[in-house]
C-alpha cells in the first residue's frame, strides 16, 4: 500500500515520520496546521458530527518509582516465598554494593544483580530497582540545615531557625518531577510534626527553556542532490534536518556534510553564489533534530564569559527563548570593547589615574543603579544591553580613568567573571574580585546640570548649543545669538522672533 506523509519535514523513502511537531500536508481540512492544532481541530470536528466527545485524562506523574539503574537510593525492601517486605529500622541505611560495572546483566536484571553476597541478614533478595534521581534530591536542603546531625535528618532548632528556602530556580521539568516531590515530602513530614512550614521554597521562578535554532538542507526528491534553500521552488524537495555545528549563518559547510552520513558521500548540491544556504525555524532542542549545541564549543571558539552572558541576553528568564549562535558574535565584540578600554592598539596597558569627567560618572552611575535594579528583578537581559550602552559611551569619550573602569569591572564581574578577574589584576587588586564590595549609586552624578538645546531656523533643526537647565531666556538668548553657527545661519537674514521652550527647544524666525 502506498504512504502517505501527513507531517511535514521527515522523509519517508527512508523511515517513518511521525512527528509531534511541524505542520500537517496531505490530510484534507487539517493541512497547514501544527500537529497539535491538528489534534484539537480533530475533536472539535468528531464532537461536531456526533461520533464522540473529547475527554481529558489525567495521569500521575513518574508514577514508577523504581529504576532499573545503579546510582539512585536502594529501596530498603526485600522478598521472602516472594513477598515484599520492609527492612528492619536498625538496618537502615540500605546502601548501594559494589558491583563489577554498572550496566544491566546480561539476562536483563538491574544493576544491582550483579552483587555478590548482597542478601538480607545472607539469605533474602532485596529490591534490585534503585529510586530516582529525585528522590533524595527532593529533600536534601532540609540535611543543609543540620548537616553533622548523626541522630535525625535535622534538629527541629535547625529547622526553625533556617526555615523555608528563599528562593527556587529550576526548569520547567522540575515542575513535574524534583518541585513535586519537594513538597511531597515537605508537606509529609509537616504532617508527622518534624517541621514547622508548609511549603518547602517562599518563592519560585521556573526559568524559560532554551529553543534550538534548527537547520534545514532540501533534497530533490528521488535523488541524491541537495538544492540552496532560495532555489528550492524550482525543485520537488524534501527538507531534512542538519547538524547546526556544522552550519554558520546559514551557510552548510559542504565537505563536514558530506561525511556526517554515508548516504551523503556521494550527494549533489545546487548552490547560491557559491554558497549552500540552509533553511531554519525555531524548535526544541533535541538530538533528533541535530540542534543541540555543545556547550564546550561555544567556550573554546568565544569564552566561557561570552557563552554566560548571552545566555542571559536571549531574554526574560521566565521565558522561553530561541538559541541562535549567530547573535553570539554581538556579546563577543562587546567584551572586547570592554578589554580595550583598559588598552591601546598596541595592549599597553593604559589606566590613568587622572579624575573623571561628569559624563564619566554619569555613565559609571547609570549603569550601577541599573544592575542594582535587574538583579532584584531577575531581569539580567536588560542588564546586558545596559553594560553595552555604558561601554560604548565610555569609549566615545575616550575614558581610561581607574576611578571609573575600577567600579565598571565590579559591576559586570557577576556576569563575565573571568575577564573582569584578569582586569582587576591588572588594575593592581591583589585580592579576588569576588570579595570587592558593589559600588555604591549616587544620584547627584545622574541629576541634568545642562540640556543640550536643539536650534531651529524657521521649523529645521540646524545644531545644538549646551545651556544651563535653569537658565532664563535673556539669558539663552544672549548665548544663542552670540554661536557662530547661528551668527552664520542669519547672516544677511532679518531676526524676526525668538521663541524659548525651556528644557525643550529654541525656534529663530527670520
């Protein structure tokens, strides 16, 4: 029977394509929906002729407890005439045997089949399933609290004088599995008067996931040749997932193609201008659509610093945002502005130690209150656009001065450690950046002294002439008229009025 393909992206000449993802083609009504608009439009459509009802079923979550693995709590239970039964309080804890690796038997068992002498009071089998990951890692902050304790978990004066944690920051898996069991056994042990609170954490944030930035080459169906992406309407095509590491702005590097299959040694291309262009669209990220990115490339091509603040520049934590490494080369650049200012083209060191300028402060306090306020909020991505306005002023003002770079590099230091601990060295800081104190904001260096007014003759903008904020207009005037750019722009021109809006702008009619 022939197959038909109903979801867009895979090829099914060479296996199944059954994705939860992409958009449905050669299904009648549903086509040009996503798979899970698909779904819905399904039931409404069922309901609508009466063959049924959409229903919601709900399901318990990492339902299993056991896990067919080594590392994990054993789960004090063993089975005598095969029936489970709990061990003995005095022999607890159950802890893990050593076993001569620690992958399944070769029959299929667990693990833990593969001690020896590992039977209870030597002659009961024990539970061979170990507990999942969450199951002591849902509790563990309460050991924080008493860590020495030899008597119980932790003391009840502990308890009460710690309390709940702050703050808990996770992913949105840990929604379903470590923050569910947390209060699982908070609430638990709440219930059994070994604690005084409800809720294991006062405040949550789960953080966004990371989206991959997929790649796409187009094969021309039936063939081994693989057209550009902006050619691709002249062909029949099938778009099939790349390997974004061996992709670069959208360029596929051929040759790294060529062998990362072997049905690919002998493929084809149609190129554009030379160049291979791929296709991209913004999925998870997974192996199966070869858009994870090796963190440890990043790294060894940018730094461990540009790879930590673009993290933070992708967006709002709480969000979920798109990885895209081409937007990488913007972090990189703006850490190499910040390495200049400390140096000459030649990387002579340069510090002077001369006293700031006003806009120097300025710039320096802006910044400073700016971090103080995104850290309290979470908000680390304005932060990094703040640092790279900063840096900028600073350079067009042409600013080397200790006083500034000094406060600048405590600032930034939470978010590009490694680069600022070098700089701080260098400015002759014998002790750890990460024991510096954060400077203190003063809003005197932020209060406007002078307003730059823009001069118009007759409507049109022509320059600007820096005055006083409280100026008065007798005052303005004088000044205005007495510019040589305005004394240019009336020459031979009869002043007709002169109109002043303080704190706005100055309007000459002639």
């Amino acid at each position: 029977m022939p197959i038909t393909q109903v979801v867009e992206g895979g090829d099914i000449t060479v296996e199944a394509y059954d994705a939860k993802e992409g958009k449905l083609i050669n299904s009648d009504f549903l086509n040009g929906l996503d798979v899970k608009e698909a779904m819905q439009k399904c039931i409404e459509e069922i309901e609508k002729r009466n063959l049924g009802k959409g229903k919601i079923n709900y399901r318990l979550r990492d339902a299993v407890f056991g896990r067919q693995r080594y590392w994990g709590e054993p789960i004090p239970v063993y089975y005598k005439n095969g029936m489970p039964y709990l061990v003995d309080k005095k022999d607890l804890p159950l802890e893990l045997p050593s076993v001569d690796k620690f992958l399944p038997t070769e029959t299929g068992e667990p693990p833990l089949a593969r001690a020896t002498d590992w039977k209870y009071e030597n002659q009961f089998e024990y539970e061979l399933t170990t507990m999942p990951g969450w199951a002591g890692s849902s509790w563990y902050f309460l050991r924080y609290m008493d860590p020495t304790n030899t008597n119980e978990f932790a003391s009840r004066e502990a308890l009460d004088y710690w309390n709940q944690v702050d703050l808990y920051i996770g992913g949105s898996e840990h929604a379903t599995g470590h923050l569910l069991y947390s209060r699982f056994w908070n609430k638990f042990l709440k219930d059994k008067g070994f604690l005084n609170f409800e809720e294991p954490f006062q405040k949550l944030i789960n953080q966004g996931m990371i989206q991959g930035r997929s790649n796409f080459v187009y094969r021309i169906n039936g063939t081994n040749k693989f057209v550009s992406y902006d050619l691709r309407k002249d062909y029949q095509t099938t778009a099939l997932h790349v390997d974004v590491n061996i992709v670069s702005n959208d360029v596929l590097d051929i040759e790294k193609f060529k062998v990362s299959l072997p049905e690919y040694h002998d493929a084809e291309f149609i190129l554009s201008d030379g160049k291979y262009l791929c296709g991209f669209e913004v999925e998870k990220m997974s192996k199966s659509k070869y858009n994870v990115v090796n963190p440890d490339d990043i790294i060894e091509r940018y730094g461990a610093d540009t790879l930590r603040m673009y993290e933070m520049f992708l967006g709002p934590l709480e969000q979920s945002k798109p990885w895209n490494t081409n937007g990488i080369e913007g972090v990189f650049k703006f850490l190499r502005k910040y390495w200049k200012l400390f140096h000459n083209d030649n990387f002579d060191f340069v510090v002077s130690d001369e006293t700031p300028t006003k806009e120097e402060y300025k710039s320096l306090h802006k910044i400073i209150k700016k971090v103080q306020d995104d850290v309290e909020k979470f908000s680390f991505n304005t932060s990094v656009s703040s640092f790279m306005i900063c840096v900028n002023e600073l350079m067009d003002l042409k600013c080397n001065k200790r006083e500034i770079l000094r406060e600048l590099t405590i600032t930034l230091s939470p978010y590009a450690p490694h680069i600022t601990e070098e700089c701080w060295k260098l400015l002759g800081e014998k002790e750890s950046i990460t024991y510096a104190t954060y400077p203190i904001f003063k809003e005197e260096y932020l209060v406007e002294s002078e307003f730059s007014y823009p001069i118009s003759f007759n409507g049109k903008t022509r320059t600007n002439i820096s005055m006083p904020v409280d100026i008065a207009e007798a005052d303005a005037k004088a000044i205005v008229l007495a510019n040589a750019d305005v004394q240019k722009q009336l020459e031979g021109k009869d002043l007709k009025k002169f109109i002043f809006v303080k704190g706005r702008i100055v309007n000459i009619v002639c």
